[in-house]
C-alpha cells in the first residue's frame, strides 16, 4: 500500500450528546446525559434511550437515519473548508449504518400480511435512503467511489477504513466516511429480546452494568490526502494512521471469550500505524455495557496496552447508536487529541474484578499523540482506528 498521509479536515456530529460539535463538548465536560422515553414510535418496552432533540427533517420524504447523516456531513463539509464546493478533486463516499439498510416498518408488514395490501410509502422511503448513494445526490456529486457499509456495530468504524484504503491507493483524493442510524422499533424489540436492554442508565465497564441503551446519531469525518490539504492553504493537526479488521466468528451476537479477534484487530491497526502500545494515550472503547461485551474488551485492552492505560466509553452520552458508533466515536477520538483531554466515562462507578481495570471516571488531560477507538460487532467482527495528532 501507497505511503500515503491521511489527514482528517472536517467533523460532523449530531447524537443525544449533541446537535453538534461545540454542544457535545459542552455536555461532555458537564457529564450531562440527555436520556429519556423514546418518543419517535410507540412501544410497550420501558427502556430508557438517547434519542436526538430538537432535530429538522431536511428531507421529510427519507428515513431519519439519512437526515442525521445530512446534519453530520454538512458540518464536516463546513469544518473542512468546502462549504464553497470541492472543485476537481475525486471524492469518494462511504458510510456505514445498520438500520437504514433494512425495511424496519412493522405496520407495512402487518397491513400486508393481514390484508394482502399495503401503501409502499415505507418501501419507497426505504429504497430512497441508502446513504452513502442519497448523500453523493444530496451533496450533487458524482463518484464511482460510493459505498455504505453494514456490518453491524461496527460498520461506521468499517467505512473509515475503506476510506483509508481508498485515499492510500489513490481511488480518491477526499473521502466522506463516518456512520449513521435512527432509534427504531426493530432494533429495540430485538435487543430486548436478547436481554442487553437496560432499564436503567447504562454504566459502560461497571461491575453491576446489566446491559445497553439505544441511541441514534451521525458521526462524519472529512479524509483527504495530506498533500491535497497542504495544497489548498488549510492546516491540520489530526491525521488517520491506522485501521486494523479482525473476525473471529465465535458467536452471532457474543464476542470470543479470550478476546483474540479485537488483539489481532489491534495489533493489526498498530502495525499499520507503525507504533507500539506504549505510543497510545487513550483508548476510546466500543464500552456497551453488556455483561460479554465489557469483560472481553476491557481484558484484551488491559492485555494488549497494559492496566494502566487510559480508556473510556461515550455510550454513557450516546447510548448505543449501532451503524453509527464509530463514526460518533472517531470524531470524539479526533476532539479528544486535538483539545488534550477526554471527558470521564459515563456511568461508572465500581470497578469490576473480572476485568481488574477501570475506565477513567473524571474529566481527564492526555498528553500522548496517538489514540484508538475501537469497535466489536455481532457476528464476531472487531475494528480499531489509529489517529494522530502532530
């Protein structure tokens, strides 16, 4: 692969921690969680969830889980200095989102099975909405580089990725990449139905955690070749070093127990970036709160980059936003390197034996140049990012 230098240029970010950047910043300093009965759609699950507020369609006609990624990527596009257009650079586009790839309208389903009929509203909304494709027509691009990833929790942290690769074998010369999903009725009934829903606020790495809270969101950031930003007079501080993708297909919906598809993601995504554990300042972990998932990853870090290492979870603010959670959390990484501090781990409390390390429960100054932000999928998928601060 090409040596090439990836720099990050633009973030977008819209969840409950925040419509945008400035505001997440500012409810993450205060430790504020903005949760509540999901409103969206009536459901008889009493779950709790970070569902998005004060929030305009900017196309009623599409699925939710679109609007927010309009929301992130014009924000991005504005941070990055294109607000003016992107002239003649090839650009590539590549998100990645769980609920926005599947028909999630049971009332379609139950008009037609009951009534052999059904308006096709919901499938023409479907069929409208798959984001990377609706994004490049949104923005009025036109690229052969435009692809939405749905690979479970992982598939923002995925596209990422592809958009490193594409940037790195000179596909493209600018990339928007980052994840997308909305709350929805399907998801809750599932995750409900696999017992990781919490019905309290969830407390990602505790020893008494007893399970998930859903959110929604975007999480967008704007990759260019560093050259291609040197170029256009704009500076930059961020860099994307490194991806690392790793199965170890044990389980449908658990992780292996010994945690040996997120090291070898790790160590896959370091070596990409040519450094060692001792480089990383932070680890912004996947953190979901569920009994597996925490004791696997919380290990496996404390293995991989020793019990001292600073990490944390921003699901605490979020909620477990599915497709879109690497996308939120690469720009949280990003902002966390660039300002020199990561805000405590929401909902911690007491340190869990099984895992013997804790993740940080203040507001915390790094100092280090390097970060990882990981993220563990059903199906056994594991994906890290190495970003960099110069």
């Amino acid at each position: 692969m090409p040596a090439t230098d990836v720099a990050i240029t633009g973030l977008g970010a819209i969840s409950a921690a925040g419509n945008n950047i400035q505001e997440t910043l500012d409810n993450f300093t205060l430790g504020k969680r903005n949760s509540g009965p999901i409103t969206l759609f009536k459901t008889g699950l009493n779950y709790p969830a970070f569902q998005v507020k004060d929030f305009t369609l900017a196309d009623p006609a599409a699925m939710r889980s679109l609007n927010l990624t309009f929301v992130a990527a014009n924000q991005a596009i504005r941070d990055a200095g294109f607000g003016n257009g992107f002239g003649n650079l090839r650009l590539g586009i590549c998100l990645g989102t769980t609920v926005a790839s599947q028909l999630n309208d049971t009332d379609f389903y139950h008009q037609y099975r009951t009534q052999g009929n059904a308006p096709m509203n919901s499938v023409d909304r479907f069929l409208k909405s798959n984001l990377a494709q609706s994004l490049s027509q949104y923005l009025k691009i036109h690229t052969n580089f435009c692809t939405t990833i749905v690979n479970a929790c992982s598939s923002g942290t995925d596209a990422i990725g592809v958009g490193l690769s594409w940037l790195r074998n000179d596909c493209c010369d600018l990339v928007i990449a980052g994840g997308a999903d909305e709350l929805n009725r399907v998801p809750l009934d599932g995750f409900g139905s696999l017992s990781v829903v919490s019905k309290n606020l969830c407390a990602p790495f505790d020893r008494d955690r007893c399970g998930l809270n859903l959110g929604e969101g975007a999480g967008i950031i704007i990759l260019e070749k560093e050259t291609i930003c040197r170029n256009r007079g704009r500076k930059t501080s961020l860099f994307l070093k490194g991806y690392g993708l790793a199965a170890d297909a044990y389980h449908l919906t658990a992780p292996r127990p010994d945690g040996s598809g997120l090291e070898q993601a790790l160590e896959r995504a370091l070596k990409e970036a040519n450094i060692q554990p001792n480089d990383v300042a932070f680890v912004n972990a996947h953190g979901t709160a569920t009994r597996d998932n925490d004791l696997v990853e919380g290990k496996t870090l404390a293995r991989v980059f020793g019990p001292k290492i600073k990490f944390l979870s921003t699901k605490g603010f979020t909620g477990h936003t599915l497709g879109a959670a690497g996308g939120l959390e690469a720009v949280f990484t990003c902002l966390a390197l660039r300002d020199g501090w990561i805000p405590a781990s929401s909902g911690f409390q007491n340190l869990d034996p099984e895992i013997g390390v804790a993740p940080v429960n203040q507001k915390t100054q790094i100092s280090g140049d390097f970060a990882i932000s990981t993220s563990l999928a059903f199906g056994g998928n594991n994906s890290a990012l190495v970003i960099f601060r110069s």
